[in-house]
C-alpha cells in the first residue's frame, strides 16, 4: 500500500473566519461566473465521483457541509456515533465495490473515526473520510475541538490531505477517490477546516489525477506466468490459498473455472470466504486457528502453495517458520510490500488476482495428474468436518442456529458479523457462495463493527437478506445503530449470539490461563427484547432448543427489522483450534 502523502498549497488568501463569512454572503459575487462555496463544491465533486450516500454525524466545524446536504442531492445517513458511521461505510464498500463516504466533524468526532478508518486500512476496504477541522487561521493553536489529524492518520491510510485552498477541493476529492478504489484498496481521510466551506470559488471539477510517484501494477509479467506454469506442471499436491484478493478483484467464477478444469484444491482465509462456493468438492474450508482439518492440513502437506491475494497474516500461519514446509510458495498479490514480509517465497507476482488467473487460464494446459492428492484432500474434509455436539438439552447450539439459517436462506444472504466466537462459527457454518457476501472484521479485530457493517451492506443491496451474526459483547458496543434500521427501512436480521460472557477472551482464559476468568463474565445483562422494542425494531427471544427452527422461521419470515436473541451455553468452544505459535498441523479440538 502506498505511503505517499498528498496536501494542497497552503491559501495566499488566509483570513479569519468572519471576514470569510462575510465573503460568502458577499452580493456582489456574479452567479454566472458559476461561483459556489467550497461546500456546494464539494458536494458536487462526490456527485462526480458517482456517490449515492453519505455516513456522517454533524457538528460545529462541518455545518457549513451539513447546510448543503440538506439539499438532499446526496443520501445522508445518520449515524449514532462516529464509529457506527465508518463501519456502516466499510459494509457499504464491501458489498458495493465502491468507495464508502464518511463525514464526521472536527476533534472528538474526527479521533471516533478512527477505529473505523484503521479497520479499513487493514482489510483494505475502500473509504474516503471528511473530517472537520477548525477554521485556517485557528489550526495550531489548541482551537476548541482541534486534533491534528494528518498526524493521528498518517499511518493507517492510504493517503491524507487537509484543504487549505478552497480552489483545491475538487483535485483533491477525485485523487482521494482514485487512490482509495485502486491498487490496494483502502482508506484516504480529508481533513477539511471550516472556512473551506465557506469561501467562493469558480474552481472546475477534474477528471485526471497526477500522481507520478503512486504506481500500480496490475498485469503480470509474462516471464513470471511461464514460471508459475512450470511450477504447476512439476507439482503433485499443489494447493490455492484464496485471500481478500480474490473477492475484491471480483475473480471467484475465475477462480472456481481454473481449479475445477485442473482439479487443484481451494482453501481460503477468513477473509477469502466466498472466494469458491462450499459447496464446491475442491473447497477444503477456511484455514488457520479456527479452520478445517482439511485445509490446515493441506497447506502442511502440499507440494505448491499459490496464494492468490492473501497477507499470510498469523491468525493463518501462526508458525512462519513451519508453514507450508514442503512446498514451493508463490505469492500473488497486488501490493509489492507484502511479498516476503512473512513467508519467504520462490515467486513472487505483483499483479491483480485477476489479470493472474486469466493469463493462466489461457497459457497453462494440465499435464499432471493430482487425482491422489485431491482424493486425499477430500478424504481429510469428510473425516474431520466441522463438527459440534447435539446433546444439551438446557442451551441451544451457535453452530445449529448458523447451520439452520444457511439453509433458510440457501446460502444466498450477505452476512456480517462482529467480532469474536459466533465470528468463528460463523465462518464455519454459513454456506457462502460469492464474492461480497461475507462483511466481517478481520486485520484488526473490531468489536462493534457488525451492526453498522450490516446497515451498509442492506443500503448497497436493499432486495438481499442481510444477515448480522452478534455476540452479546461487541452488541452492547454499537447496539445504539439499530435505530437506523426502522428510520431507513432496512430489513436486517440481526442473530445476538449470547452467553453472558466475552466468549473468546473467556474461551482462552479457560485454556491458557488456569480458568481464571478475570473480568470476562457478565454480571447483569440488559433485556435485549425490551431493547428492540425501544427501537421499533421486532425481537425474537430463542431461550431452549426446541424453539429454535420455528422461531427462527418466523424471525426470517417477518418482513421488517428483527432481532433474534439466541441463548446459549457460557462454556461452548470454537473448536477445533490452533494454540497460539503453532503449526497448522499442530490443531486441538478435532473430536
């Protein structure tokens, strides 16, 4: 991802705020001249940029914004808080393929921001993000509601500006858009001070972007493709590791064409889910600490690793120095900063997962047979399944409720979850079939991120299911999102998962630090049904197994909003798991 930073000119014109308050209620300004405001302006280079919403909250050093989105030219969702407002962006940007659109204003709204922009950075999930600053003139010196945020910023984006010319505005929007949406995708923050807003300008819209030291590589190399080729026709338990890449090049029937021709099994990164569809005979399952049997050992056992798109992060290759030790490993991907920076590999190609597999769909003809080697894999996949216990007859089963909504759904709903167990089982339950159906946290973690990705992905796809998976934890994080859910007519089914406990933290608690559980137990709970009544919202309450299918068809037969609260056992495990530090072969829990 680039590191290059952008700023503007600082403006010959500085003045204080009231004189430019002045300049914009100044008559004499000749409307044919096509004057505007640095507002107006800027709400004409989103439309531009083809930008159907708007995230946002209000405040002091954003109103002149706000006064121009009350034209309505562009929807404006408001958020709860600002956090709600990213992570609505980012489920918006995962499941539309476009660049999500937050404004917040100046200080505490721009630092709430943040926790949305990092996750965004690390899932490298598209979002250009406004944040209000105080006036030109009062920059540097402790004005209230003042943060400098080109500094706070400069290490979880892609790219930062603050305006400081308001002739600027529509350069800077459409190379923040650009460097947002290309290459490796992710977030650009704009701060942008209150006089910017105000200040007349004639300044035209742009539609090229002049940026010579920002590269991206998309083709590969011709001699790169005749090596991975080579490797191929050499290999006889060759293995695809399918990333966050593959679904953000939009390359899952690609990928799904190639390996079935040439019978190469698949297995995915959490992230990479909906890359091939489950149901698929060469899908071995997600891998890593809380993936299959049969894709963990795989990648132990394969011959060739191709990873199309992944980071090879340590949720997945928890043991670098172990992973994948027979194998010839190339790496696909579209940032050149991610080759070598885990594992070492023979090949690495800096290209677009999908420019890869075309050339390789036209270049390569099998001359191997892998038939062994895929009966083994899928010999591995039935005798090691993910699994779970039937038999409590007191607390319903996660996996049985993920399991039965799949079905309901036919494994066509977009799913976005928080973060933590019911992530986990998620991930291992829901039967994805496609790209941009799975919206979940995963670089850096975010608890709260599930309601309001899930408020996102419904606006990008308003005639889908969208499904959020919730712990009780990360619910009571941003919970206050689901008043949006009435207010716009969104149609989530948000699933809370709960065990009165921080399941995750419990669970390793249990494992790893001699069941001392410090602080991960809930005391007292609120009533979530009453919650969801407060909000308008339907609530449906799955206090004992034999609720759980007719309850569950009547929540997804409802045709508004509903939340469905799913109890279940305090001590019920992710399983199977690999303990921090260990090989992907190393797994616990299998039985």
């Amino acid at each position: 991802m680039t590191s290059k930073k952008e700023s503007s000119v600082v403006s010959p014109d500085a003045m204080d705020y009231s004189k430019q308050t002045s300049l914009k209620e100044d008559s004499d300004l000749d409307a044919n001249n096509n004057f505007r405001s640095g507002s107006e302006l800027l709400v004409e280079a989103l439309l531009h940029e083809d930008v159907d919403f708007i995230f946002g909250y209000p405040g002091g050093a954003v109103l002149p914004l706000y006064d121009t989105f009350y034209d309505g030219k562009i929807k404006h969702i408001l958020a709860r808080h600002e956090q709600g407002a990213t992570h609505a962006a980012e489920g918006y940007a995962r499941v539309s393929g476009k660049t999500g659109v937050v404004v917040v204003t100046s200080g505490p709204g721009a630092t709430n921001a943040i926790t949305g922009i990092t996750d965004a950075y690390c899932d490298s999930l598209p979002l250009v993000v406004f944040t209000g600053q105080v006036a030109t003139p009062g920059i540097g010196k402790d004005t209230f509601q003042e943060a400098d945020l080109l500094s706070m910023t400069t290490p979880i984006t892609k790219a930062n500006f603050q305006v400081k010319n308001v002739n600027d505005i529509p350069r800077i929007v459409h190379e923040a858009f650009y460097l947002a949406n290309s290459g490796r995708k992710g977030p650009v923050v704009i701060d942008f001070p209150k006089d910017m807003g105000v200040l007349k300008t004639s300044a035209p819209l742009v539609n090229e972007v002049d940026l010579p030291a920002y590269d991206v590589t998309v083709n590969p190399k011709d001699k790169d493709i005749s090596q991975l080729i080579q490797y191929l026709d050499n290999a006889k338990q060759p293995l695809i590791l399918a990333g966050a890449g593959i679904n953000h090049s939009q390359s899952n029937e690609l990928l799904t064409q190639f390996v079935t021709k040439h019978q190469i099994p698949v297995a995915t990164t959490l992230l990479g889910l909906g890359a091939i569809p489950y149901d698929n005979p060469l899908f071995l399952g997600m891998g890593g600490m809380h993936g299959s049997y049969a894709s963990n050992m795989a990648l132990t056992e394969c011959d060739l690793l191709i990873n199309l798109g992944s980071r090879f992060d340590d949720r997945l290759a928890s043991n670098p120095n172990e992973f994948a030790p027979h194998a010839t490993v190339v790496h696909v991907d579209i940032d050149e900063s991610e080759i070598n920076k885990v594992i070492s590999t023979d090949l690495g190609i800096v290209a677009d997962c999908k420019k890869v597999l075309e050339a390789l769909s036209q270049r390569f003809t099998n001359k191997t047979s892998h038939e062994h080697w895929v009966n083994h894999c899928i010999e591995n996949k039935h005798k090691h399944p993910f699994k779970y216990k039937k038999t409590d007859d007191t607390f319903c089963k996660p996996q049985e409720a993920i399991e039965y909504i799949g079905k309901i759904t036919n494994g066509e709903a977009i799913v976005t979850t928080d973060v933590g167990q019911h992530q986990m089982w998620a991930a291992q339950f829901y039967p994805f079939k496609h790209h941009g159906q799975w919206v979940t946290s995963g670089g850096l973690g975010t608890m709260g991120f599930g309601i309001p990705s899930a408020i996102g992905a419904q606006l990008a796809e308003p005639d889908k299911t969208v499904i959020c998976f919730v712990g009780d934890g990360g619910f009571q994080m941003t919970n206050q999102e689901i008043a949006l859910l009435p207010e716009y007519g969104l149609n989530v089914k948000i699933v809370l998962i709960n065990n009165g406990t921080l399941g995750m933290v419990k669970q390793w608690q249990d494992k790893f630090f001699n069941h001392r559980f410090s602080h991960s137990v809930f005391n007292d709970q609120p009533d979530f049904m009453k919650m969801a009544e407060a909000y308008g919202v339907k609530g449906f309450l799955i206090d004992h197994p034999n609720k759980l299918t007719k309850t569950l068809d009547s929540a997804f037969n409802y045709s508004g909003p509903a939340l469905i609260e799913v109890r279940i056992s305090p001590t019920e495990p992710v399983n199977p798991m690999i303990p921090s530090g260990k090989a992907n072969h190393e797994m616990e829990g299998l039985e």
